[in-house]
C-alpha cells in the first residue's frame, strides 16, 4: 500500500506529481469516478444517494487536497473519504427512512445487463448475468462493513493494509469482516457445501 | 494424508489469493480437495468477474455532473478584502445611524408640532431643504431637480429594501441617500423637525456625516456656506 519513497527527493517529486493530479478535478473525475460510485453504490445500496456521496466525495477531496500528504494511493484516499461520507449518511434518519421504503434501490436486473458486449455467446452472456445477480443479491445481505471490505478487497483489489486505512478499522477487524463475508458469499453462490 | 482442507481454509485461499504451504503438500496428494479447490476458486473467480464488470459498465454509464468548482484567482482575492471590508462598515452604518437618529433628543417634538403645519411653511421648509441640498451636493445632479413637499408628518421610516439597495450601491450612495432632502425614502423626509430646529439642520448633517464618515472609507466633501435664514 505505502508508496515507496526512498530518498528525501523522490519523496518531493512525487508529492508534486500527486498535488498536480489532484489540481485538475476533471482529470480527477473522469479517473476514479466510476471506481468510487460503484463502491458507494453497492456500500448503501442506494443510487441516487451514492451519486451525491460520490459528488460530495470529489469536491471534498478537491478542497481538502493540501492535506493529501501522498502517503497512500489517491484511490484509497478518496475512498477513505468516500466512506466517512458513507458512514454519516448512514446516521441520519432520513437515510433509514429511504432505505426502509427501497424507493431508490439498487435494481440488480439493471445492473447485471450492463454486461460488455465481449466474445461470449448469448449462454455465456446469461450465466455472467446470473452470477452478478446472484453476488449483487449476496452483498444486500452482508453487513454495511462487511460489505465494504468486500468491494474494497475483491472489486477495487485493494490489499488488506489499503482496506484498513481506507476504512479505518485495525487490520485484523478486516481480516474478520472479510472472513465472513466470503464465507457468506460462496455459500450464496452455491461453492460451500 | 494429511487432513483434507477445511472450509476456513479455502475461504482463506480465496481471500489471500495463495496456498499455504501444508495445503500446498495436501492437494498434491489428494485429487478430491484439488477439484474442489479448483472449482471454488474459479466459481468465485467469474462470479467476481462478471460482477465487475456489469458494475463497472453501469457505473461508466451514469452521466457525471458538472463540477463547479470555483477556483479563486489572485486578482479575486485581492479586491475581495477591501470589498469585504466596505460591505461591514456599510453594515455597521446602517444599524448604528438609524438608532442614533432614533435616539436623538429632538425626536420628540415632532407629532407635536407636526398639527400645525401648513402649505407655505411646508413649502419654505422645502426651500431650506434645498438650498442645503446644493450646498452639500453641489456636484450631484439630483440637487437641482427640485424639492417637492413632503406629506409625511410622522416618525423618520427607513425601507429595508432601500437601505439593501444602498449596501449594494455602495458605501457612497449611503451618504448621498443622508444628504437627499425629498428622496421618497430619505431620511430627513420629516419636515416639521426641520422647521422647529432649522438652525440644527445643518449641523444635524454635518453630524451624521462626519460619524458616516469615521466608519465609511469613503471621502465626503461639504461645499458652499450656511444656507441663509439660520
């Protein structure tokens, strides 16, 4: 996870490399947007909501971005502030009252038919949109933590040190999270006898 | 053979993407846990990929707002302190002369003679008012345009919507707005006041100014003598 930074002036050239990145928001936007509304989609399960946690997201990286002291990726720094606006969204009542009522929900038929067009067949085809169904379904079903661990780890392919930091939680707290999770997830799938 | 490999510890290959190396020495013995392992692996595997990849695709297909994001110039910054600090002392102004004016103690005698005004003192009332007027604006052109008697006899009325106007016009347009004698919203529109105490008016203004003017940074120049008749 750590970048490694060898000397005094690799560490001064990298850190204006990222300050220069971060400046340009749309550049910023267009690379890691994608990657953090997906992870806020499927951490809360609510579309619209993680549109503007996903918007709140950049705007507070692009305003806080002196403080990014360049000691981690710039993925797992927004993210890392993607979920603290996650985990105050999830306090408020008017979150809970939207997600009783499921009115902006994720619609996992939707999702699973934004399937690439790649070589596979029709068969091929259905049997992928099954199995996003069949994870999309597993994850509503996973705690908030765990099912953040989860995207972090198996959809953003961040190793356990990136997820800690990202979230916050001591390593092994992860380790846990992410134990169960799989374990929930293969016997969804059907792997787990 | 060593014990065939558990639940936990698939799900920890899963997880950690390697074998440890007592599984490593089992599968090589024992077929049954390599298929299984195999077929857990590559289940999760596409499962994963599949989902990734319909997510990543609907994510990529959401349309991403427009981001305004103001970037502040130097040049921006530079006006914005001196804008900023004139738009507090307007503010300043127009909360402490209309409680001074308030609290003045010649505000009393008004609704008292205000019964016993008529048409012609009104009328050299206005006259007063405009000779004042040119003395202190001699410069501005509203001072020529004529001073048209005012009907109103009751306490000074300040319009919120005015005093807002002025902020925005400036710190300047507040003074003007001290020194207007008939403005529709001046605040010297009560004429009785100024027949009772015409001798006071001119030094009322000069007052008001002048206290405008320590909190304004704005210059204010007085020209021509006392109108006559003081």
């Amino acid at each position: 996870m750590q970048i490694a930074i060898d000397t005094p002036m690799m560490a001064q050239g990298r850190q204006v490399s990222i300050l220069s990145e971060l400046d340009d928001i749309d550049s910023l936007v267009s690379l890691y947007r994608p990657r953090v509304l997906r992870y806020v989609t499927f951490s809360i399960g609510d579309q619209d909501l993680a549109e503007t946690i996903t918007q709140d997201c950049f705007l507070k990286a692009y305003n806080g971005r002196a403080s990014f002291r360049g000691d981690c990726a710039v993925s797992t720094w927004l993210f890392s502030i993607a979920n603290n606006l996650i985990r105050d969204q999830l306090r408020t009542k008017k979150f809970q009252f939207w997600r009783k009522a499921k009115a902006t929900a994720v619609d996992v038929h939707e999702m699973a038919s934004f399937l690439p067009s790649g070589a596979s067949g029709p068969e091929a085809r259905l049997l992928a949109q099954e199995r996003t169904r069949q994870v999309a379904e597993a994850l509503e079903e996973l705690s908030v933590n765990q099912r953040k661990i989860f995207l972090l780890r198996f959809s953003e392919e961040l190793d356990l040190a990136e997820i800690a930091e990202a979230t916050g939680m001591p390593i092994n707290t992860v380790k846990t999270h992410l134990h169960r999770a799989v374990t929930a997830i293969r016997t969804r799938l059907g792997g787990k006898a | 053979m060593s014990e065939h490999i558990t639940e936990d510890q698939l799900t920890e290959m899963v997880i950690e993407g390697q074998m440890p190396a007592a599984c490593r020495a089992h599968l090589q013995e024992c077929v049954a846990c390599s298929e299984r392992l195999s077929g857990e692996l590559e289940l999760f595997g596409s499962s994963m990929d599949a989902f990734n990849a319909s997510t990543m695709a609907w994510s990529r297909s959401r349309p991403a707002p427009v981001q305004h994001v103001r970037r502040a110039s130097a040049s921006a910054r530079l006006w914005f302190a001196p804008a900023a600090l004139t738009f507090a002392a307007a503010a300043v102004a127009l909360i402490t002369v209309p409680v001074w004016h308030t609290h003045t103690p010649d505000a009393a005698p008004i609704a008292a003679v205000a019964s016993g005004d008529n048409a012609a003192q009104i009328a050299q009332d206005n006259a007063l008012m405009q000779s004042v007027n040119v003395a202190l604006n001699a410069n501005e052109s509203f001072a020529a345009g004529g001073v048209q008697p005012c009907s109103h006899f009751g306490p000074p009325c300040y319009s919120a919507l005015y005093l807002i106007r002025s902020i925005l016009r400036g710190a300047d347009e507040i003074l003007r707005s001290l020194c207007r004698p008939a403005g529709r919203w001046s605040l010297l529109r009560c004429t009785p006041r100024l027949r009772t105490r015409r001798a006071a008016v001119r030094a009322d203004l000069l007052r008001r100014a002048s206290a405008v003017r320590r909190v304004l940074p704005v210059r204010l120049v007085l020209q021509g003598p006392p109108p006559a008749g003081q």
